[in-house]
C-alpha cells in the first residue's frame, strides 16, 4: 500500500492531507499560497495526483493548486462499502470543495476527471473561473454525449476491452490485480514518452492496488461504463449559461488511443464555440506524463491571459 509519507524517490515531495468530508479519508496535495486562486486538478483511471506532479511544482509558487485522488486511488482510502459510479465521485468532490471552501476555482481535468469536474461544475457553477481539458471529456448536456462515447468504443482498444471483458465476466478478476499489471494497462490506455517508466514511476501508479478490494476504484470505473451505471450531470440552464461564459482551453494528445480528438473536443467546442484548442502530435493519453513541458506553458499562458 502507498504509505501517507511516500515521495517515490523524491519524485512526488508534497506533504499529504487528508479529509474525511467525503465520508472517507480523501488525500489530496495543497501547495502554495493560501489565498491564491485555486488550480483543482482532477485525475482519472488508473492514475492519481501523481500525474500532475510537475504542474504542481510549476504553478505553486503563484496559485493554490489542489489535488485531490479520487476515493479508491492513490493515497485515498478505498472502502468497501460504498459503489464506485460517477455520480459518487461527483458527491465525493462536492463534499470535499465545500469543506474547504474552495472558490475562483480553475478546473484542470483529465480522463475521467473531465466528467467528475463537470459534473461539479453543473452544481456549483458559481465557484469556477476557468475550464481546461487535458484529454479529459467535457459532458454538459451535449444531446450527441451517447453517441460519441459510443463511436470512441468502436476505434478504443480500452473500451473494447472493458465492454468484452464485462461481457465474459473477467473485468474485476483482471484489474483486481493492477498492482501486477500496471504497466500494461497504462500502455494499453497510451503513453508515448518510454523514458517516463523508472522503479519509482511504476511504484507510484501501482502501488496503491496490492489487493482486489484495493482496486474497487478502477474496477469501479470500467465496470460502470459498461453496465450503463455512470449518471452524468445535467446542468441546469443557468449553470450552462455561467459555465459558456467562463475562459476554457482544450489541450489534447493526438495520440491517444482511448479518448479520440474526433469524438471528444467536438463536446468542448460546443460547449465553448470561441476558446483555443491545442492539439499536441505524439502526445498519448497521459498527456501530462508524455509531454508535461508543454503542457505547463499552455496552462501558466492561458491563466495569466486570463487573469483580468
């Protein structure tokens, strides 16, 4: 198991928090300046706030960055009694964001963070001020939600996977050993940059997943995608009106295999017609791990663009 204090050789340095407003003991980074505007990022499967290690580092000297894991991820409790869907990982970060009374909130979302963060979004407009996507979905309402996750199944080597193995009966017997078949997975779902896997990056990503009832998030996940148990939020017409007015950026490794371009930005770009869209040739779906560079200078450009 991920131990609270555990830095993976140095290479993840922030002090862990942890609150129970969720029900459970939901770890999460919070580095930088107290009243600082908050940059929330929000990861998605199987990752953790590992993946935004180097944003954290790059923005904390001037913004609040908040990240939380997801209950069953990373240095979060995984309980045992509670179900895995969306909508409860969409109450989870509710419940965690009031606690803290986090507002002036900057979304970075990526994989299943997109829906979580939106999802939020829907109920509580009022409290974000910006919206990116970093190859994380934006589901608001589009009428063509289910006929684009549909289509992505048809050209996704995850989903398809996922759907089968739901199908045959092998998906929680398979990512119930994640801490055996990490890596595989990850490439399964896609990264390009090889030089990322050290001992310390494969510890940080399978570490938390020692035993099945370790893996209820992940399995959670996959498994609610395929049963059709997931439930995505619908905003109200205020809260869509608010969300279209607020800045947005759309940063999307071309690359991936598991969210494509073609089926996902198009739910971004009607949702903000007018914002910028950078799309990253060679970039996979764990884009901040392939290209994290890149990636922090599009964000730090786009909040300080934005900033008036």
């Amino acid at each position: 198991m991920i131990r609270p204090g555990d830095t993976f050789d140095g290479t993840f340095p922030f002090a862990p928090h942890f609150s129970g407003s969720p029900g459970f003991q939901m770890h999460y980074v919070d580095e930088g300046p107290r009243d600082g505007a908050v940059v929330l990022c929000l990861h998605g499967e199987p990752t953790w706030g590992y993946l935004f290690r180097r944003l954290i580092s790059a923005l904390s000297g001037t913004h609040r960055v908040v990240v939380p894991d997801h209950m069953g991820f990373g240095k979060s409790a995984t309980p045992q009694d509670r179900s895995y869907w969306l909508q409860d990982h969409v109450d989870n970060l509710e419940r965690f964001v009031l606690a803290l009374d986090l507002r002036d909130i900057t979304l970075v979302m990526h994989d299943f963070g997109g829906p979580v963060g939106m999802g939020f979004a829907a109920r509580h407009p009022d409290r974000v001020r910006r919206v990116i996507s970093a190859n994380g979905p934006t589901p608001f309402g589009q009428p063509d939600l289910l006929q684009r996750l549909t289509a992505n199944v048809g050209v996704s080597p995850w989903f398809q996977w996922v759907v089968k193995a739901q199908a045959d009966g092998s998906l929680e017997s398979v990512l119930g050993q994640l801490g055996f078949n990490i890596l595989s997975t990850l490439k399964l779902n896609g990264f390009e940059n090889n030089a990322v896997i050290t001992d310390a990056w494969l510890a940080a990503y399978g570490s938390h997943f020692v035993s099945h009832a370790d893996c209820l998030g992940a399995i959670g996940w996959a498994k609610g995608f395929a049963t059709g148990a997931h439930q995505f939020e619908t905003p109200s017409a205020d809260a869509e009106r608010t969300i279209r007015s607020r800045p947005a950026l759309a940063i999307w490794g071309e690359a991936d295999r598991t969210l494509h371009a073609e089926h996902f930005l198009p739910l971004f770009t009607a949702l903000f017609p007018t914002a910028p869209v950078r799309r990253l040739p060679g970039v996979g779906h764990y884009c901040l791990d392939d290209a994290p560079d890149e990636i922090i200078a599009l964000i730090r450009d786009f909040i300080r663009r934005t900033e008036a």
